[in-house]
C-alpha cells in the first residue's frame, strides 16, 4: 500500500523560530487580543503568521486580498532560499503549559488514502465536515507554493510499540532544533529520522486484519483518525480532486499536492487529553432555546447550562457521544433556520463570561471518551462537529514544518 510521501520537510535556515512558529490558524476565534499581541511581538520577522489566515479574520471584507498577500510571502520565502529540505520524517517533542510531553512524528501521508465521507479508507475523518469552512482553505491553496497544515492524525497503538522506543534513544539523533514556543504554548524540540522504512511497516503492521478484529470486532482496514485540523486535510483533499483531474497518471503518482504534511500522534499517550468544546448560543428566545435542550435531552447525567447567571442542570444520556450528537443537531436546526448564532469555546470560564451577555446561552459539553473514538468511527461513522478537542486551545500544534505542494 502506497501511503507515506517522499517529499521532503522544510524548516527555516536560519530565522528566530520562536516567532516563526505560530499557533494553529482555527484557535482564539473570539480573542483579538491574542492576535494582536502576536502581531505586535512578531511585527516584520519571518513567521508562519504571515503565510496562514488567522480564522478570526474570515468575517472581514478583505478576504482575497488578504489571501493575495499570503501567496506573495509564501513565494517569497520560497524563491529566496529560505527553506533547506530535510528528507525522512521528524520526531516532535511538545512540552505543553502543564508539563506533559506530546510525541508525535512529521511525515507526509497520500491524500488518495483519506476520505472524510463514512468510507472504507486507512485515513478517516472523526467529525463531520462542515463545507461551508472549505473554500476560503482551498482559495488559498489555489496559488499557494507551500502547506503548513496543523493536522495531528491518531494512530491505535495500545502497546505503545512505534514512536516509543525511537523517543527513548532521540539522544541518538540529530537536533534539528529546540526553543520555546510564544503566547505560553510550552516548548518544543525536534529530531531527524532520515530513515524511515522500518518505521513504516510498523505503522501498516496495525492494518493487519487479526489486529484490526480483536482491536474493534471487525477487520475495520483503519489505521489512522483525524484527531485536529479535520477540514484542512478535507480542503487538501477537495484540491487534490480538482488539481489531478487536469494531470496524466504519471503526474499523479508523485504530484506534491497529492500528500499533505501531518503529525501522527499515539492515542494512548498520557499527554493525550481529549477535552469538550462548548457552545455559545445567542438566540432572540433564549427560554425557548433551553426548552427545547430539555426536550432532546434526557438519561441519567446531566449537562450544565449557563444563562441569566444560573447554572441550569440538563438530564442527558450516559453516552457522551449521543449527547454531543443530540446537541448539536438541535443546533444545526436552529442554525438552518436563522434563529441562533454559535461560537465555539475551549473554556469553561470564557463560556460563563460571554453567557452574561444578552439573549446569550453557554452549553458546557461532555467529555468524549477518547478509547471509544476508533470503534465509534468505524461502527457510527464520523462524530458531529466540534465533539472534542485535543488539550485547550495553548496545547494546539504550531505551524513549524512546511512541505511545498507545486
């Protein structure tokens, strides 16, 4: 099976990397005051900062212009030589704010492996993709030269058999670097693994059908889940159908837009926190709202609901997962039918300070089980949007590594 790209990863010759690296592009949606201290810190300096579009701007007028000055920088770093290529795969070592460490490993995947419908693919989606989020995506790969995805894709290894013994002998490997990262996102530090063949009939070992049954019952040909950055790999995807319809089959087979650049991330490390993203609701009939909550809600626990000051109790299923599923397709509905407005947040506080504001509603949402997400994804298909998120928002990956795609 053809899965892994040959391309190589592209990091900075020389720059300040703590301004390099900035956090993932859909973080901080409703905080300015992130962005602008970010801008004020970075200024001029090179930085993915100016080569990614910061979610939070996606309401402003300005889009394709600002899209325009994206591909701009992206070609200047790229005709400058700003980039040198390093072939392989990489080794991340993410300390986060509260001291744990994330392992993951940089490496490029073959797109033709991944589809985000509920289909029989080594690569799967683990939500459900919301298309309207694709185009402004795919109107800056358009012209883009290079990638800088923020996906982390979850692979099953309960054993902890595949980044765990190459982490415990990284002495061995060359620093490709090691700084802290800005807006308190941790530290990082990197390694090169120029040879990777091993590696990788470890990974395809997992899609070994008696694996694969006595993992989920059946031989589910699964091998990783889009654990973050779900609808950039689905624009990555959707570009890619486009791109290879005008190519002959020998350009397809190495097309760089054909592979797309990920951090695969062991399920089962400790470091691996999946925590609830909560709603913030702002309807005309705020009552009616949370009437309606009761009604498609009931079992044994509960969920909080934040309004008018008051913390409200929900009776809800045992099930996470239903809950999630029954919240937001209530949302969805509304949403369908122009009477709510929903935000997104990370945090409980956040959620109970925008909650105060009029005709507001904060929702605080169940933790999904994070052993449950390969069977639920290969028996149920994709979870509704937003079921979880892995850590908080200052856990979230930052864009370091590039990979060209033209």
């Amino acid at each position: 099976m053809k899965l892994f790209g040959r391309q190589p990863i592209l990091l900075p010759k020389k720059c300040d990397l703590s301004k390099w690296a900035v956090i993932a592009c859909d973080q901080y949606t409703s905080n300015m005051k992130y962005w602008q201290e970010l801008y004020d810190y970075i200024g001029d300096a090179p930085s993915t900062l100016h080569i990614t579009f910061p979610e939070i701007f996606l309401k402003d007028a300005d889009i394709q212009a600002r899209i325009d000055k994206i591909n701009d920088e992206m070609r200047r770093y790229t005709e400058s030589g700003f980039f040198k290529e390093i072939p392989g795969m990489i080794l991340v070592e993410r300390t986060l704010p509260s001291g744990k460490k994330r392992v993951g490993l940089v490496m490029s995947i073959d797109l033709e492996q991944y589809d985000y419908h509920k289909v029989e693919v080594p690569i799967r989606a683990t939500e459900a993709t919301i298309l309207e989020r694709l185009p402004v995506r795919m109107r800056i790969k358009e012209n883009a030269s290079i990638e800088l995805p923020h996906i982390i894709l979850l692979y099953d290894d309960r054993k902890k058999e595949i980044v765990e013994p190459i982490y415990e002998n990284r002495d061995k490997l060359e620093k490709l670097y090691d700084f802290t990262l800005n807006q308190h996102g941790g530290s990082v530090c990197a390694y090169h693994l120029p040879d990777t063949e091993e590696l990788e009939k470890k990974f395809l070992a997992l899609l070994d059908e008696k694996t694969q049954i006595e993992k989920y019952g059946v031989n589910a040909k699964m091998l990783f889940a889009v654990g973050d950055g779900n609808h950039s790999m689905a624009s990555a995807k959707e570009h890619w159908n486009i791109l290879k319809q005008s190519l002959s089959e020998s350009e397809r087979k190495n097309h760089p837009a054909r592979y797309i650049l990920v951090e695969a991330v062991n399920l089962y490390q400790d470091s691996m926190d999946f925590e609830p993203i909560h709603r913030v609701v702002r309807c005309k009939e705020p009552i009616n709202f949370i009437n309606n909550l009761k009604t498609v809600l009931s079992g044994p626990k509960t969920i909080t609901i934040v309004y008018d000051g008051k913390d409200i109790l929900v009776p809800c299923p045992d099930d996470s997962a239903e809950t999630i599923k029954a919240v937001q397709e209530l949302l969805t509905k509304c949403k369908n039918d122009n009477t709510i407005e929903i935000e997104y947040e990370h945090s409980p506080s956040q959620v109970r300070a925008l909650a105060e504001q009029k005709n507001t509603v904060g929702v605080l949402m169940p933790t999904f089980d994070k052993a449950t997400l390969f069977n639920y994804v290969i028996h149920n298909g994709n979870l509704p949007q937003k079921a979880f998120s892995i850590g908080t928002e200052d856990t979230k990956k930052y864009y370091i590594e590039a990979k060209g795609i033209k």
